[in-house]
C-alpha cells in the first residue's frame, strides 16, 4: 500500500510539471539545471519582484536561433536585473558546449544555456524555433515568436501587468500522411486562397451545380453530373460534335441495362474554390485540368473527315423574317418547335444540339449562304431524326443531304492512368 501510495503520489507531481502551459497558467517552482555559459549553477524558474524571464527555445541546428543571440544579448545588457533571458537546449551539454565554442555568434554570447531539457518542452510544447516564453511573476505573460522581443515590448512587459502580443501556436496535432484539407478546413477555413475537388458519384445526393461568391472566393461546383456533360461543359462543344473512341461505349452512354453502376461509371462531383475576381475561363481550365488528369477519360480536339448533313436551298430558299427578335418556343399539343428570327447559324445549332452529350447523332453543317433571319416551324422529333428533318425542310425551299466534310470535332478516349476505386 505504501509503494502503491508512493508511486500515485510521484505520478501526480510528474503531471504538475509537464502539464501544458499557456497565457495565465502559474509556472511551477523549480529549480533548472545543468547550465553552461553562466556565472550560477541553477536556475529559479519562478522569479520574482517584477523580474521578466524569457524562455528561448533554442536548437543549434535553429538558423534563425542562432542569428537572434546577439539581438537578445544586447537587449539582456540593456535591462540588466530586471530581464532574465535563458536559452533552453534539448541538446547535450558536450553539443552546447561545442557550439559555444566554435560559432562565432555562440562565442560572442554571454546568455546562460540551460542544456539537456526534456520538462519545459513539455510544459511549453511547440514544433517551430525560435519559441519564446514570457514569465513575470510566476505566471505565464505570453508565448510567441523571436520578432515580438524588442526593446519596446520589453519595457511594456515591465510595467504592466498584461501584454497583448500575437500568441504563437504551433499546430503540433498536424500529420503530414492525413489530408491537409481536412485538418486546415477545422482549424480555419479562411486559409483556402484556391482549391478543387474531383470524387466520383456521391450516394445520397441529387444531381446539382453552382456558384456562390463571397467577398473574397468564387466557389463553382457540380454535383454528380454526368462525365460526359462535364466535358461538354468544360470545352463548350456541341451536343453531337463529340466522338467516343473508347473500347466500351455503352458504358458511357447505356443507362437502361444497370442504372446505378452506370452512375457509379458515370457520375462525378466537381468543386472549384478560387479567389473572388478570377476569370471564369480560368475557373474553366481547372476543370478541364481535373477531368483530364483524373478521370476515365481524356479529351482533345481534333479535325476528322466524317459524315454528316448538309443544308443548302432550293429556289429562292425561306423568305425573310418579320419578327423583332429571336423566339423560341415548343409547342406541346402540336409536339413542334417554333423558331422565329433566328439564323441560319442558330437553326443549326439548335438542329444539332441536344439535352444531355450526343456522340454518333448526325452534325448538320449550313452550306445555305443565307445572312438574314427565318422563321421554321418543325416538329420536334426533326431535332434528333434526320429522316423527319429533310422532309420538314423541303417547304422552306430548304434541302438536307447526306455528305461527307472535314469537321472539328471533340474526341474522347480513355485515360491510360485512371484506375477505378472499388
């Protein structure tokens, strides 16, 4: 019982002098040895009659410790008795002893050593040097770093009570295997000046996008949108000017046979954080950097010989639109599409456009010539069917031919470096 005793007893004082200390705490009563490079042989931590000890925290592999042991040597001469400065090694005294002897900053310094610490690193703890710790009156005054000793904070400390100096925290929880995202994101999210994000279909949420501005950030995001329309989203490319050179197509493009591992192949969440005035054809090439460097697919343009539509006129061709501006407008019970005032080169881009990415439905190409607005009613199902479109043209003195030219078109195949999670 009275080893048991003994050893409850020795635990707590061992806690009382490594417990973590900050602004505030009381420092306890100890006595620091062994010292070099000073007249005494120990060190009464706990000083009082308004003397300020300042623990600096020293490493001799420390550059910037190294460079500021003049500067605090000329301040520890210059306030005499009232300023303690105690330098503290976790080295050995033979290291110490060493560099006291061979650097020529450490030859010059007259501040005493206290060499050996492994107590008030603990009650101190902290991961970058120089590390410095105000103590006035037994209490803790502040921690911080090398820059804030100065002549002007010094006579501050001695006549008052409280100083307000920027408090040095080290973040000694980081791990530098773990996400920097994830530990930065709990700590302060404000750090984030530009960061993106690519993970495939998120199980829960809908399909989504975005932008929301802050005073200081842009954030764009999509959420599980298809690969195909991030792409086209990415490079703007028409609904049918994309080429699907991969050796499973389907797998891009079949929804009805498995729709949800589709969606696992399919579905990606893209988020861009970029600071408040960046462009967004900068926005842009992030995304075209994720998709290309991270997904299943690798994109480019590119100009192939291929089949396709073209549209010419017969006769005097459609005659000239009266309307004031551009309208469109689908009609339900007709099942038609109504297109007044537009181009010739926004019909067929309507013509050719789709809802969702369409590789293989046919490109329409206008050879028309024409430079003045029309109006075209078509039925709707002329939008995806050739057939229906050639027949629904022949009254606008409008023809539709199949033909073979050359044509820039997106082409997509697959990214030999991208290897699926299970």
């Amino acid at each position: 019982m009275l080893c048991l005793l003994a050893f409850l007893c020795l635990g707590t004082i061992y806690g009382q002098y490594t417990r973590p200390l900050t602004v505030g705490d009381n420092v306890p009563d100890r006595i620091l040895r062994p010292l070099l490079n000073a007249p005494f042989t120990s060190y009464h931590l706990k000083a009082k009659n308004g003397k300020l000890v300042i623990l600096d925290f020293f490493d001799t592999r420390c550059g910037s410790c190294i460079a500021a042991l003049p500067r605090f040597d000329s301040l520890q001469k210059r306030f005499g008795n009232m300023l303690s400065i105690l330098v503290v090694c976790s080295e050995s005294s033979t290291a110490i002893g060493r560099f006291l002897k061979t650097n020529p900053k450490g030859k010059n310094t007259r501040l005493p050593f206290l060499t050996g610490d492994a107590v008030l690193r603990r009650h101190f703890p902290h991961y970058l040097l120089p590390h410095e710790v105000w103590i006035k009156n037994g209490k803790v005054m502040a921690i911080t770093e090398a820059q804030s000793i100065t002549a002007a904070n010094l006579e501050k400390a001695l006549t008052s009570a409280t100083i307000q100096l920027p408090l040095k925290k080290d973040l000694l929880d980081f791990n530098p295997k773990l996400s920097l995202r994830s530990q930065l994101a709990a700590i302060d999210s404000t750090l984030f000046l530009r960061q993106n994000l690519l993970t495939r279909q998120v199980v829960g949420l809908g399909s989504r996008r975005g932008t929301e501005h802050t005073t200081a950030t842009k954030r764009v995001y999509f959420i599980n949108w298809g690969l195909l329309s991030l792409f086209q989203h990415a490079w703007k490319f028409q609904a049918n000017r994309v080429l699907l050179e991969v050796s499973e197509p389907a797998r891009y493009l079949d929804k009805t046979t498995d729709p949800e591992e589709w969606k696992r192949n399919n579905l990606f969440c893209y988020e861009g954080v970029f600071p408040g005035d960046c462009p967004d054809s900068l926005v842009l090439e992030d995304l075209k950097a994720s998709l290309q460097t991270a997904s299943p697919l690798l994109g480019s343009w590119q100009n192939r010989e291929l089949p396709c539509y073209v549209l010419t006129t017969e006769g005097n061709g459609p005659a000239r639109s009266k309307a004031e501006r551009p309208a469109y407008r689908k009609d339900n019970l007709s099942d038609s599409v109504f297109m007044q005032g537009h181009s010739m080169q926004a019909i067929t881009a309507i013509c050719n456009s789709a809802n969702q990415p369409s590789p293989g439905k046919a490109i329409i190409v206008n050879e028309t010539g024409i430079d003045y607005p029309i109006d075209l009613v078509i039925p709707f199902k002329a939008l995806s069917d050739p057939d229906v479109l050639t027949g629904a043209l022949i009254p606008y003195q409008l023809r539709l031919t199949p033909a073979k030219r050359q044509l820039a078109v997106f082409v997509l195949t697959e990214n030999p470096s991208y290897h699926q999670k299970k």
